[in-house]
C-alpha cells in the first residue's frame, strides 16, 4: 500500500536559473544537481492537494487544501541507470497536521501558514490564484492560462521540471530519505499572463532573496492528476 494517494491538480510553476553553487549545502548525499541544457533551476510551485489518503485512510478535514513550494532538481545513479527527483527548500500548507506528518516521516520542510486560492473558467481562458500569509502580508501566485490543455513537449524545459518521479530529503551529510511519485505524463495549460507577488526575503529568507530581481525563464500550469507516494527509504553513504 502506497503511504499516500491523492491527486496534485492546477500546478502553477514558475521557474528560474540560478548558480549551482547556491544549492550545494542542500544537495542529499548520494545525489546531484540535474541540469537541463547545462542550466540549475528552482521553482516556485503552488498547487491544490486534493483527496488525501494516508495509509488508505482520509483524515478528517485535512483532504483537500493548498501548498506553495521552493524546490530544485538532483538525480541519483542507481542500479546503471539515473534516478530524477526534486529536493524541497521549503513547504507550505494550511495544515498542521500534514506539517507534523511530512517533517515528522519524511524529514520534509513544510510549515503552515494560513492560505488560500481562487480558480475561474472564463470563455476563452482560465485564472489561477495561490495566497498564503507571511507576517500578515499575502503573498501571491497569480497566473492566467489558454483555456484547452496542450502537451508537454518532449525535450522541453517543461518536460524537465515536470518529469521528476523522486524525493530527496537531506538527513545528514551521509544519510538521505528517498521515495517515489508516481503520476502519469501531465498536460499543460499555457500561460499568458503572469501576475505572481511574492515577498521572497520574507517568505524564504535572505539566501533567495536575489531571486526577486530574475526573470522566470518559464512559467506554465501542469493540469496535474492523480498521485501516490510510497514508503521512504534510507540511503546511507
């Protein structure tokens, strides 16, 4: 049985390059920076989490809610091939239980902030809106998309942030948690206007606060579907 099932659904990502240097200190042992086209990028993600299963068992009023994330992209050799997965800088979700849980097992780095989002269908285009409150300040991913699904392209920068089927969390500098997404190939819906406020010293400290100051490289909204995460692993070097 899967440890968790659900579904990711509306997945805004807003993605940047970055120098690779800034990410060494949270790179899991025994994994490294994957690069697209010789480019290290992050991405501000937010998305709906819906129909929670832990275990096969819902959790009352903790079923459906939003997160915003901080992540970037590391790959694993193992067994003659590569393994690719994401590494989480931080979480975010209206909910402390799933904090408590995620930090507690996964040694994930969520924590919880009150949140909220907006969705509108117009006739020819769709509207996302993630908020989550940081010292009494909203904070905003707000993006605006073609109406009909298209495909992701195969060998797109698209294809990269979206293909990655791993979790890697930092334990110590010799020990990594590592587990499995499993999800079909998404759809995307293209973006045409992207009106994202985030206050980013404030939120992820000064470490990213540079960030403010780039250009996303791309920004696009990955239907999404339904999603299992299985039981972690230990990987010890």
């Amino acid at each position: 049985m899967s440890f968790l099932t659900a579904e990711w659904n509306n997945l805004a990502m807003i993605n940047y390059v970055v120098e690779p240097k800034i990410l060494e200190k949270y790179v899991p042992a025994g994994t490294e920076l994957d690069f697209f086209e010789g480019k290290c990028y992050v991405s501000f993600i937010g998305f709906l989490f819906e129909n929670v299963k832990v275990l096969g068992l819902k959790i009352p009023f903790h079923t459906d809610f939003e997160e915003v994330n901080l992540r970037f992209y590391v790959r694993r050799f193992e067994n003659g091939a590569w393994k690719r997965g994401a590494v989480f800088i931080s979480e975010i979700v209206p909910k402390f239980a799933i904090s408590f849980i995620a930090n507690t097992f996964y040694n994930e780095h969520y924590e919880t902030f009150p949140m909220k989002h907006t969705l509108k269908v117009n006739d020819n285009s769709r509207e996302f809106i993630y908020q989550w409150k940081v010292n009494e300040k909203w904070n905003t991913i707000q993006v605006e998309t073609n109406k009909g699904p298209i495909a992701i392209e195969i060998g797109s920068e698209a294809e990269f942030i979206t293909e990655h089927y791993f979790g890697y969390n930092k334990v110590s500098d010799h020990e990594t948690i590592e587990y499995q997404v499993t999800h079909p190939r998404w759809q995307q819906y293209e973006v045409t206007s992207n009106n994202s406020t985030i206050n980013i010293e404030e939120v992820y400290g000064k470490e990213f606060a540079f960030i403010k100051d780039l250009k996303p490289t791309s920004v696009f909204l990955a239907v999404g579907s339904k999603i299992s995460i299985e039981d972690k692993r230990k990987i010890k070097l």
